[in-house]
C-alpha cells in the first residue's frame, strides 16, 4: 500500500531545527517548503493501488531523493547515503535527523514500478507544468533545437563475443536451444575461445562454428512456444548471426563480412546502444539525448532519448509537438533536412535552420542550385541550358546532351551524363538556401541557437555525459528526471514560489 508523510513534526525535525542552514534558493529549501504541493500523494497512487500490506516510503519523500540523485549525478548507494547523513537532504525530504532514511534498492523498485505505469515521466511532467503555470514562457515565441552524444554502459563487443554471449543466453533461457549439439565452442566455459587469433584460417574456421552452431539452435527453435524474453533472445540470436557475416568461399563455411551493417549492435548487453560518427574517423557509442530549448530562460520544454544513429531532424520536429503554432525554430543544418522543415511548415512555425551544404559531384564544380527547376512543368535547364523533364521518381538525365559540352568537366563525371535526383523538396530545401545567402535570419541565429549549448552542458554535468543504465526507455526515465531537476533549479533561481498559484518573484 501507499504510504505518505505524517504532517506532525517529531522531536528531531530537521527542518524545524535545522531549515534556517539551508541556502536560500536552493533546491534543498523549495523540496523542504513546496515537495508535497509538488508530488502529492495521488500523483503516485496507481503505482499501489491495493490498500493492503506494509505502507510503502511516502511518495514526496521518494520524489525528493530522485530530483536530488539526478541533480547532483549521483548513484543509488550514494543517494541513499545522502539522505542518511546530509542535513539539507533531511530537510528537503522531511525527515528526522536521526531518521536512518531507506535502503538504495527503494530507488530501483520505484523506478521500476514507474516505467511500468502509464505515465513513467511524471516526475518531468510535473515540473514541466509548474513551468506552464509560471507563465515564464509566455510570449517566448523561439524554440532551439539540439542534441548530444551520451555514452553506453557497456563495453563495445567484438563478433566472437557477441555470438558466444548470445548462444549461451539461449541455451540458458530455451530448452529446446540447450539439447542443440554444438561444437564450435565449450559454451558453458566463460571466456573467449583458446585460438590462433593471428591466423585466417584459425579464425575463419572459429567465426564459421560459431555461426553454424547459431543456426542450427535458430532451426530448432522456430516451431518452439516461446513467452517474450525467449523470443527476444531469439531474435538478439537471428541479428548477431547475420549482421557481421558473410558465406565463405566453401559451402557451409562464413567469415567476417568487410562492410559495417547499417544499424549494427555493438553489444548483446545493451542491444539498443549504437554507433555514431561525430566524424569520418571519431565514434562515439551509447545514446543521443535530444532536446528543445527556450533560448531566454535557458528551460528546457521538451527532451527525448534514442539510439546514437537516429537522425535528429524527425525527433526534433516531435519535440514541439505540442506547441501552438507560431514559434522561430533555430538549429543547425542537422535539422535542416527536407522532410523536418515540411513538418514544421506544416505546424505552422518559422525556421532559422542553417542549411544542409550542397556537395558537387566534381569538385568546385556546379550544384543543385546551378540548374533552374521549374516545378509545375517538372523540367530541370541545366547551365547549358539544356532541358530535360524530370521522371516520376524524381530523376533528370541529361544523357547524351553531355557529350561535347563545354561544361560537362565542371558539371558531372559520369560515363552516361549528368543526372539530377529531385527531391519532394527540393523548394523548400532552395527556399532556406537562399534565406541563408539573403541572411534573412542570421542574427537571429547567431545570437539565440548558441543558447541551446548551454542548456546542453547542464544536462551533461556531474558524470551525466556517461548513462548508467541498459536499454532506452530506462535512460529516456534517467535523463527525464535529470530534465527535470535541472528546470527545477531554473526555476528556483528565477525566484519560483507558491501562494495560490506557482509564480516568479524575480
């Protein structure tokens, strides 16, 4: 069952005896004055929703400690520390100085009960409203969209281990996989098999063990009942199987494929995590964390989380969502894609989004914008001036018009012609090419986008820039409550209090 804070102070209060040490304006007082206007009971009442039993740890005081653990970056354990021995944490949680607080494991078993519920953000939720009704965002009419690279908490696996890892996991978990023979390793043996690494043929021989004895506990169990944690290991087995492979020169045989797969899992732990390229030669693993930004107040009004490969113009465009038409979006030329400005056009806001750069097939050469499209006759007029229509699938082939050209050496190197692939949205994309020459919007840029890495960096202090957790929709609840503290101190330090109603005293 539920349990709550009891409203009579005890003997060794410490906010009765110990409020007036804590700063003031500091998210330890607001917590002391405000945590059960702020987290009410009720806001937590389905995740117990019997009435039996030993009474939980109230929810304000459990809330408290999480805004403060995700604030200051720390773990469970050290958490629970802090509320056992931290004066300004008693305060802010209620509790008595010699209360000895609760076990680190509360934490984890309220986490999970959350993620588990209907709303698992509440904590963001909450304080995204108390933002609403302060008011400070009204009239704020700019939005900056950014994201950033947060590292994994695995460790990158190599292909042997993956395979390995995963084979093992199914013996464990599928019967039907354990009464497999197999013979490409002692899958019971922890550790990396004993093999010539330095030699092709050893390892080849090893990769194609490895891959068959996967297949042949796929084959066995494709006709298998299997509940929803076996079927997913199932699938983990199908994926790491193929995706680094490729058949041998003999039949029967694999070896290690000379491509990267596209979306490849780089660890049978944490099977969500994903490379990303912050260039051609840096990467980084892990998870990308995507916000929108009010570039005045620093707030930020929406955040989400995923996989490092996924692009950042769709998600940025969800972020504003839920906002009333009307706003300037600033972001770089991440966001600059066709499909993210046709949905912003479409939710009725202005873009001060830097444009994608235009790469010519020869360099120095021509670019999209050397040829003239004329879109209601569909035709592209290249800077010859020749014309050619413009296929059902977006393509113009200048073909044989090429040869003999005096401009071809700057236009194209192909053996067949140039040949121009228009896009969906192609206006749009030379609407914002030229606003960005006109400089429509450049100091409007220049001077709010950078806002956005501000917020950034308080996202990603105290040991933030590294997840502790597996999976996404863990780390999205872990970077939410962080979202959330941090606005919560904003707040604070622009004088938020309540009498009737949440207002700013600043």
């Amino acid at each position: 069952m539920q349990g709550s804070s009891d409203p009579d102070r005890r003997l060794l209060d410490a906010a009765a005896l110990c409020r007036q040490l804590l700063p003031a304006g500091s998210v330890e007082a607001f917590l002391a004055d405000h945590r059960q206007r702020l987290f009410p009971d009720e806001l937590f009442a389905d995740l117990f929703p019997s009435g039996r039993g030993r009474p939980s740890i109230p929810a304000d005081v459990v809330a408290t400690v999480m805004v403060l653990q995700a604030l200051e970056g720390l773990s469970d354990r050290d958490a629970a520390r802090a509320l056992t021995d931290r004066i300004s944490w008693k305060v802010a949680a209620g509790l008595a100085l010699d209360d000895a607080g609760f076990d680190y494991s509360v934490l984890t078993y309220w986490r999970s009960r959350l993620r588990r519920s209907g709303r698992p953000e509440r904590i963001f939720e909450v304080v995204r409203e108390v933002v609403s009704a302060t008011g400070v965002l009204a009239g704020r009419t700019r939005r900056a969209l950014d994201s950033t690279l947060l590292d994994d908490a695995v460790a990158t696996q190599d292909t042997v281990t993956q395979l390995i890892s995963v084979i093992r996991r199914a013996r464990r978990e599928i019967p039907a996989a354990a009464a497999v023979p197999v013979t490409a390793h002692d899958y019971d043996r922890a550790g990396k098999p004993t093999v010539a690494w330095d030699d092709p043929v050893a390892k080849q021989a090893l990769i194609s063990g490895l891959v068959n004895d996967a297949l042949a506990i796929l084959a066995a169990v494709g006709g298998a009942d299997l509940d929803a944690s076996q079927q997913a290991t199932v699938g983990l087995l199908a994926l790491v199987a193929g995706q680094d492979v490729e058949p041998g020169e003999s039949e029967g045989t694999w070896r290690i494929a000379e491509r990267v797969a596209p979306d490849r899992v780089i660890s049978t732990v944490d099977p969500e995590s994903r490379h990303m390229h912050k260039s051609r030669s840096v990467y980084r693993d892990g998870y990308k964390a995507h916000v929108a930004v009010e570039p005045t107040t620093g707030l930020i009004t929406n955040a989400d989380l995923t996989p490092a490969n996924v692009g950042d113009g769709p998600v940025g465009a969800g972020l504003l969502a839920g906002e009333a038409p009307g706003l300037q979006v600033l972001a770089d030329s991440a966001y600059g894609s066709g499909p993210t400005r046709t949905a912003l056009t479409a939710a009725g806001h202005t873009q001060a989004i830097k444009p994608l750069p235009l790469r010519p097939a020869v360099p120095g050469g021509f670019t999209r914008d050397n040829f003239t499209i004329d879109h209601t006759a569909r035709t592209v007029t290249c800077p010859a001036g020749h014309s050619v229509p413009i296929a059902p699938k977006g393509g113009a082939s200048f073909g044989r018009r090429c040869d003999g050209c005096p401009l071809r050496s700057s236009c194209t190197t192909a053996r067949h012609g140039m040949t121009l692939q228009v896009s969906d949205h192609d206006a749009q994309l030379v609407a914002a090419r030229r606003a960005w020459r006109d400089g429509t919007f450049i100091d409007d840029y220049r001077q709010w986008r950078p806002m956005v890495e501000r917020s950034l960096a308080w996202t990603v202090a105290d040991g933030w820039r590294r997840l502790r957790y597996h999976g996404v929709a863990r780390n999205r609840q872990a970077l939410l409550t962080r979202i959330a503290a941090i606005n919560l101190r904003r707040l604070v330090n622009l004088g938020l209090t309540h009498t009737d109603r949440w207002a700013l005293n600043a």
